[in-house]
C-alpha cells in the first residue's frame, strides 16, 4: 500500500503556507497580463534565456484557429494550475529585498514552497485550484520558468555579477525541483527510496495554425515522469514483509549544463554516502514513447546531438557523422570534481549498468490495476503498457573510427530472453545506450555511475515511460485523453517502483 505525504519539512512550511494564500488570490490584472512587467526593482534590457523566452509564445485559439489565443501559453498552464498569484508575489517580495544575501534564501524558500505545493496538488485527492487535472506537471514548469524571468532581471542597488545573477537563479531552480527537500529518514527498519523525474521538452515546432505571431503546438507536451515525481515525493510504501519504505522524489532540467553543473550528484550523491540515511535504491525515470515501459540495460558515456531546453547541444553531428568521443570532452559526460571528476577516454567509463530487479518487476504484472487509455496500442489488452528489458545499444568498437555497431536490438518484449544480450565490448566507446544518448540517458549513467563510486549494491536504473503527448485537439491545451495517458503512465510507474522496493533488503 502507498501513502501520501501528510507532513512536509519543517523549513519549507511557512513559506508553503504562504504560498497558499497568494496563490489562492487571483493575481493582479497587470500581473497576469505580464507577471513583474513595471516592477521597480527589475530591469527589462536584460535578456531572458532560451527557455523564459518560451513565455511570450501564444497557441492558437482552439475554437477559432484563426485568431490567437486571448492568453499566451504560459499564463494558461500556470493559472490552470492554480500558481496565477505567485510570480506577482515573489516580484513584490524580491523587490523590498536589499541583499543578494537575502534575495538567495527569499529564492530559496519561495523555490521550496512552490514545489511542495506542486507535491501537495499532485496528491490531493479533492478539488484543486485551477481548471487542470491535479496530476498535470506542467504547472510547475512554467511557473518556475517564470519566477526565474523575474530573478534574471532583478536589478538591486549596485547590481549583480554574471555569477551572482546565475547562482541566485540556480538556488531557486534547485529548490524549486525538490533537490533540497528530500528527507529520508534512518534506521534499520525503514528502506530509503530517490526517484527523478524531468521537465517537459521538445516544446519548438509541431502543427501551426493561421492565426499571427502563434506556435506549433509542441508547446503544450507534458511529462509523465514528472508527474509521476510529484505523486511520490514524501510517500511512504508498505512492503510484504512489513517494512516501510519511504520515497523522495525531484526533477531533472532537460539541457545539459546543469547536468554538468553537479545537479544530479548534489541531490543524490550525499544519499550514497555511508550514514544512518544512506539511500537502498535510487531510480532514474523518462519519458520515451509508445505503449511499453522500458527497463535500460546500459548506459552510454556518450553526448548526443539533440538539443536542450535551452537550445544547446555540446556534441551535435559535423557533416551528418557523430563526432568521436575520443580526445573530445563535449562529447563525453563529464563529472564535477566534487564527485570523482576525471576527464579521461576511460574515467569515468563509457558504460554504466543497471542494477535493477528486472525479473521481478516485469512479473509483478504492474499493468494489471491501470486502465489503458484511449489509442494504447500494447498487444496485451490485459495491462495498460507492457514492460520490457531494453538492451539494445550502440558502440564504436574502435573508439578513433566513426564506424558503429548496435547490438541487441529490437530487444525481445518476452522475459527471459531465449538467448543472453550481448554486452558492451572491452574497450569501445560508447554511442548510446539502451535509453539513448540524450538526457534521459545522462540521468542514468550518472545515477548508477555514482553508485559505482560509492560502492553500492543497491538498486539503481533507469525506467523509460510510454509518450503521454496524445491530445484531442490541435491546439486545446489539456482534455480527456490526454489526461488519461498521464493518469495512466504516472500510475503504472508507481508501480514499478514499488515493485522496486519489494525485492530491497
């Protein structure tokens, strides 16, 4: 059985608390026509990043494709979700702040409380604020994007270095993903449980309608991993035998230098340290696509040419062939030396694997309990999404030659399989793994990289969700069937992960 959080951390309380109370008033018209625009203390010339650019961006109208939509995009996922008030509030507060020094724990605490609300909204099992679903991650996104717009461009008395301005910026983001919230508890009777989640991505492009100065509709995907997230951070599950696991949970950026920048190692790498809260499994999880959940076998050391959030990519294609990883750093992760570092071809290895209970979560028959949402197109009608052993991959035998080989792949959707998987060869390099070699991948690799490190035998892998992007319209924002995927995927996910707990000592 699972249980949702019914308290939440002591230093993020008061400001939850207060978080409520704006976001239950509805913002100011100024406010929610451009949140912070006119605000004394921010100054406009300075530019927003790629992502808080997005803000702006309008949908076409969905009952009349020819006109634009009467609010931009943005403004619609964040008052939909119930945050209308919130960037007004932190503008107002950061204005009457006088210290960079303050102005980092006001970015701290409003980050924290912002994403326990976000926890509190996705767990409740009531009425929510707002006209979205309560399991809808996208709230939480745009909202943060936004109150970020309005830190890049506070403007105090003296002003800010580039460094203040972006490790300010960074406080708040971290806070604002559940990276210092995470809480687990010691003792020898309870199992201690992180699990990740991401961001929405791939928000360029898509249909486009006739109306003026509107986007493609890629605009509006969600991610069921970070919905799932939210629906198990601070929960605690009851195992067979009687334990309790406690689960804490946080979100991934979808770009690379905040990987880069030590966010996935500071969250979880202090949990993998010895200590009476040493974590017993830590799980990665992402959004793919299909009907089938997989399970990644291995992963890649590799970079790969797709771009972030923030439009870039740190080892994209020269000539339409994949750059060598050999004697080219952006091409391979590197860790901060905080966390081992190491920059050679070989350290940190270019492959990682999984140590999850593959067996047993494919035969705890996760599916079973969720309903299948309209247009899955798993063979099983039985379940909601099949589960599968991915270990497909690809390497470059010669780590000086662009010439790659994959190997087990498809990878057969019955367990076991009638034959072994081929491992990784001694000495490639890798191109990508079973996930890839974007930044669900990454999350992988570092994840069980650090256990590695640690010298842990615990429970570490990567679990790649079914695509959730199947809506209704070309351009409403949320409906039925969408929903439903999210519902659906975020749920068999749970599953998944306590099925994870079932098998840890």
């Amino acid at each position: 059985m699972s249980t949702p959080r019914t308290a939440h951390r002591v230093r993020a309380g008061a400001a939850a608390l207060a978080l409520c109370v704006t976001t239950g008033l509805a913002a100011p018209a100024a406010a929610q026509a451009e949140p912070g625009s006119g605000a004394a203390c921010l100054d406009p010339s300075i530019p927003l990043s790629v992502e808080e650019s997005r803000l702006t961006a309008r949908l076409p109208d969905a009952a009349d494709p020819a006109v634009p939509a009467d609010r931009t995009y943005a403004r619609t996922i964040i008052e939909g979700g119930g945050f209308g008030g919130y960037t007004a509030a932190l503008t107002a507060a950061l204005c009457r702040t006088n210290s960079l020094d303050r102005a980092t724990a006001l970015a701290e605490r409003k980050g924290e409380a912002l994403w326990d609300a976000a926890v509190r909204r996705a767990q409740s099992n009531g009425t929510v604020r707002g006209d979205l679903p309560a399991s809808d991650d996208r709230p939480l996104y745009w909202t943060r994007v936004e109150a970020m717009s309005v830190l890049r461009q506070w403007a105090p008395e003296g002003g800010l270095t580039d460094a203040e301005r972006a490790g300010l910026i960074e406080t708040f983001d971290r806070a604002a993903r559940g990276m210092f919230d995470i809480d687990l508890p010691p003792g020898d009777d309870v199992l201690r449980v992180i699990v990740s989640g991401f961001d929405v991505f791939t928000l360029d492009g898509g249909t486009t309608g006739p109306a003026p100065g509107t986007v493609g509709n890629n605009i509006r995907y969600g991610n069921p991993s970070g919905a799932a997230a939210l629906s198990l951070d601070g929960t605690t599950y009851r195992t067979d035998d009687g334990k309790v696991a406690h689960v804490e949970a946080y979100t991934l950026p979808v770009s690379y230098p905040e990987f880069e920048r030590g966010y996935l190692e500071d969250t979880v790498g202090p949990f993998m340290e010895p200590g009476p809260r040493q974590v017993d499994a830590s799980l990665t999880v992402s959004q793919a696509g299909g009907s089938q959940f997989n399970l990644e076998q291995w992963n890649a050391r590799y970079h790969g040419t797709f771009p972030g959030n923030d439009n870039g990519a740190p080892c994209r294609a020269v000539g339409g062939v994949p750059q060598l990883a050999i004697d080219n750093p952006g091409c391979n992760i590197q860790v901060v030396d905080r966390w081992g570092g190491g920059g050679g071809l070989t350290d940190p290895p270019q492959w990682t694997t999984a140590s999850l209970p593959i067996a047993e979560m494919i035969a705890a028959d996760t599916g079973a309990d969720v309903p299948r949402p309209p247009g899955d197109t798993w063979p099983d009608p039985s379940v909601a999404f099949g589960v599968v052993w991915n270990t497909s991959y690809t390497q470059f035998p010669d780590c000086s030659s662009p010439v790659r080989e994959t190997f087990n792949s498809p990878p057969p959707v019955t367990y076991p399989p009638a034959t072994p998987p081929v491992p990784p060869a001694e000495g490639s390099c890798s191109y990508n793994g079973g996930g890839g070699n974007y930044l669900s991948n990454e999350s992988a690799y570092r994840n069980t990289l650090l256990r590695d490190r640690a010298g842990l035998d615990i429970p570490a892998g990567h679990i790649h969700t079914p695509g959730m992007q199947h809506f209704e319209t070309d351009f409403g924002v949320s409906d039925a069937t969408f929903d439903a995927w999210r519902t659906s995927i975020a749920a068999q996910t749970r599953n998944l992960v306590h099925a994870v707990i079932d098998t840890t000592d």
